[in-house]
C-alpha cells in the first residue's frame, strides 16, 4: 500500500504522529507537507494529495487540519475521491467496509495523538466489504461522470 498524506498548518503536528506511525507499520507513503506550522491554505495540500490518490498513484491519502473539515471538503472536490472525516474508531472501520473511502481526514485541535494513532490504522487495516455497498459507491461514482 502507498499513501499520500498532508496537512495544512493547524494539522502539522498531528501529522508528523501519523507519519511516525506510517514508518512503524512499514507503510509506503509521501509527505505532501506543510513542512512547517506556518500558515498555509488547505486546498494547497488537499488537491495535489487527492490527485494522487485519484490518479491511482497512491492507494489512500490521509488529510489533517485544524478540525479536519475544510481539508476534506476541498479533497473531495477532486473526481474520484471519497474523503470521510472521523475523529472514532467505529467511523474509521465504517467509513472503509461501507463507503470505501480512499482519504481519511481528521482534526488536529479536535483528537489527541493516541486516538488519531488508532485511528488511522484501523482504516488503513479495513478492507471494502463490497456487496450491498458497492452499488452505493457506484452511484456515486456514475454521478461524477454526468
């Protein structure tokens, strides 16, 4: 698996947690930035990760902000993308096996470190159960091709 992560300002410390714990899983991933706390605006960070994981070049993204909602909102812009804000366990293994999410989005000022740890890696651990919900995601899917 290869995962493209990013955070904006309000999400770079969190970030560092969650690429700590991408090198303890021996996870392949690339750091899109930010590189520093100095402010940046989201969707400079949000759209080329997105892209990437659209593109098919990444499997998964993972996207942190301040409370995790403008990253994903700006991610989800992008064709392709199911970006699923969580800051739980039990939406962490539901957003993967119902809604297939490919970027997981969470809030810095929102979780501490520990919970975003748990987090992240029931997602990236949680295959799409497929199913009853692929037709779901397909809807989704179809629409964006209107």
């Amino acid at each position: 698996m290869k995962v493209a992560i990013g955070a904006d300002h309000g999400g770079f410390k969190l970030k560092a947690e969650i690429n700590d714990l991408l090198q303890e899983l021996g996870i392949d991933y690339t750091d899109f930035g930010t590189h520093s706390a100095d402010s940046i605006d989201y969707p400079d960070v949000a759209i080329p990760v997105a892209e990437a994981v659209a593109s098919g070049e990444f499997d998964r993204g993972i996207l942190i902000c301040g409370t995790g909602i403008g990253i994903g909102i700006a991610a989800n812009k992008v064709k392709g993308i199911r970006a699923a804000l969580v800051h739980d366990t039990f939406s962490a293994k539901a957003t993967r096996q119902h809604n297939d999410s490919n970027i997981l989005t969470m809030g810095e000022r929102v979780i501490g470190p520990g919970l975003a740890r748990e987090i992240a890696q029931l997602w990236l651990e949680t295959e799409f159960e497929g199913g009853r919900h692929e037709n779901r995601v397909c809807k989704i899917s179809d629409y964006e091709v209107k």
